[in-house]
C-alpha cells in the first residue's frame, strides 16, 4: 500500500505523458517551450484568473511575488505557524519579519479574529510596518477569503493565498488560486497535481503584478533576458514538466471527484473514533492529505506500522518553536491550538487510486488502534 500511489495514476496517462515529452525532445525547446505558454494559458483557465505564470517551484510561487510587492527588512507579513517551513522561510528570505496567528481548531487555517488581533498588536508595537498577509489552504481547504481581504482592505494589506495544497479546491463556488490578491501554488509530486520533479504556478488578475513576475522570473529582464530592469531570480519552471502537466490535466477533474470520494468514506466511517476533519459547507477540498486528530497518536502509529500501513506527521514541530525562527522570540505555550494540533495530528493514505478493500482496511486498524 502506498500513502500516495503516483504510479496508478502513471499507468492511466502513460501513453500521452511520453508523447509530450516525445514532443519536447523534438522541438528541443527545454527552456521556456511552448509548452509552458499552453500549460499557463489552460491553469489559468481552470482556475479562473486572468493570468497564469509558471515557475520553478511552490517555494518561489510564493518567493516572487513578496519580491513584486517590494517587501523588505521592516516589513511584517503575517501567516501561520501550522505550515511547511517555505510559506515564512521566504519572508525571512526577504529580510522581513513573518507574524505568526493561531489557527482555527477545526480547520487549521488562520482565525481571522486572531489574525485582527496580531495586526493590532503589530501596528502599537510602532517597530514593523505591516505589508501583508499569506494565509495557507492547509491539507487542500481554502482559508477564509471573505474574511482576510475584508481585513487586509481595511488596513492596506496585500493578500498571497498559498494553495500549495489547494489546487483543484474551491472556495464559495471560485477555485483555489483566485481567492485573494495573488494565487500561488506547488506541482511537487505528491501534490494534487504534481509533475516529476519541482514546479509551481503564480495567479493573479493584476497587469502591473504580472508584469514584474514575468520579469522577476527570468533573473529580473527587460526587453530580453541581457536587459535586466531589476533584481530577479531563475523563477522558470522547465518545459518537460509543463508537457507532463499538461497530460495530467486532462484527469485532473475527475481526480479531484475520486478524492471526495476517498475522503467521504474515511469521514463516515471514523467520525465517532477519532476527530475527522471539518470541511466548510461552502468549501470542497483538494484533499492534498487527510489528517486526523488522535489523543494516543503514537499509539494509533505504532499500529498502523504494524499492519504496514504508511502514514506521515504534517506537522510536529510548530513554525513558532522551530530553530530557524527562534530569533523572533516566540515560546511555547505562545500558540496553544497549534501545538495541541501539531502533537495529535497524523495523515493516512489519501489518492484517488486508493481501492476500497485498503480504505476498509486503514479504518479497522485506527479504530483498533484507541
């Protein structure tokens, strides 16, 4: 049993993945291929966005466009502490300064009453100049947007929605990626959708926003890549990986249904042995990973190994209580709904591939497992 089965998934698309590599290799285009243009073109599409910009990575999705708003040292930019590490590394990358908020207990995204409070706080603290805000779409939920821009308007605030989790999401009937300011979102393998190596996609409706991503993106160029107009980075995402993405696109849809599928009958079946989790009325998840919350989790894990069940921890350690971020003086204790979270939460076997004789048997083992 895999926790995600990629190869299931491979053995469907075989045929049309190597034809657009066949492609790739014919035209010879590695950087920069046409095949970018189209994958771009058909994203932004689906999600809903005027524009769509390819990069190298989820970590630089969420990297440029910091660097397109002009944050800097001085700067605070307020996220969660319950994420992977990229969502603060790159505001610290900038020289700025990441505000960590609680989480709402039931969703694991950012409370919007806690992320009012932290911008209050900031702002009589007189030694940060608030610049925005990064919610996360953890395990492929949307946060609350209606909330958060309602927020960020009020105080001037430019909102990126990491959806690194979320593509294929939806929020109040919009998909993920165009629920705020800017969109960004990751192609690492085990996403939702995932190509074979790194990637990641940029969405935003802003001409002017655009217009610096395509130039950051490509070491900060002007008219060509020899007029550089400002600081850049090597933000491309490689042709051979939008021409894979571009066969997965084509199932995309349906993956997505066969993930609620998955996940309606973990809910069902475990809602009275452990706490499940809670999906908005108005939200439908990507399902990126389905955790849950476990008072014995080492327990829980030690009998699903044993049964050879794989699992995995997303995430034990707190951005608040890891080494990388001890200089902003946060403490234990500080994020009480995180920590109880972070110390209970544990992710099961979660794809669209998943057969229903491995789901039953996932649910006995954690229901024998308390």
């Amino acid at each position: 049993m895999d926790f995600i089965d990629l190869h299931a998934q491979q053995m469907r698309i075989r045929e049309q993945i190597e034809a657009n590599i066949k492609k790739v290799l014919d035209h010879g285009k590695y950087i920069m291929g046409p095949e970018i243009d189209e994958l771009e073109k058909k994203l932004a599409e689906f999600v809903g966005t005027k524009y769509a910009i390819g990069v190298s990575s989820g970590t630089d999705a969420l990297l440029m466009p910091l660097m397109a708003y002009g944050v800097g040292p001085g700067d605070a930019i307020f996220t969660t502490p319950f994420t992977f590490i990229a969502t603060a590394e790159v505001i610290q990358l900038l020289g700025a300064t990441p505000v960590f908020v609680e989480i709402d207990p039931r969703t694991f995204n950012i409370d919007p009453e806690k992320l009012k409070e932290a911008i209050r706080e900031t702002v009589a603290k007189k030694n940060l100049k608030i610049k925005g805000i990064i919610p996360v779409d953890l395990f492929g939920q949307a946060a609350d947007y209606d909330e958060i821009n309602s927020i960020a308007k009020e105080y001037n605030l430019f909102v990126l929605q990491d959806a690194a989790q979320s593509f294929g999401a939806s929020y109040k009937g919009k998909r993920a990626c165009s629920n705020a300011d800017c969109g960004a979102t990751s192609f690492f393998p085990a996403k939702p959708l995932g190509c074979y190596g790194d990637g990641g996609m940029i969405f935003t409706n802003n001409d002017e926003l655009y217009d610096k991503l395509v130039s950051i993106r490509i070491h900060g160029k002007g008219t060509d890549k020899y007029d550089n107009i400002r600081v850049g980075i090597n933000g491309r995402i490689d042709t051979i990986q939008a021409a894979i993405l571009l066969a997965k696109m084509e199932i995309f849809k349906e993956e997505i249904d066969l993930r609620q599928d998955v996940a309606n009958a973990y809910s069902e079946a475990l809602k009275d042995a452990v706490t499940v989790p809670y999906v908005k009325e108005f939200n439908i998840s990507a399902w990126a990973q389905y955790s849950i919350l476990h008072p014995q989790r080492e327990k829980a894990l030690n009998g699903l190994k044993a049964q050879k069940i794989p699992t995995a921890i997303y995430y034990p350690i707190p951005l608040h209580l890891q080494v990388a971020f001890q200089h902003l003086g946060y403490k234990k204790g500080d994020f009480p709904i995180t920590e109880k979270c972070a110390a209970e939460i544990f992710s099961i076997p979660m794809h669209p591939y998943l057969k229903k004789e491995d789901q039953e048997r996932i649910i006995e083992a954690i229901k024998t497992s308390k």
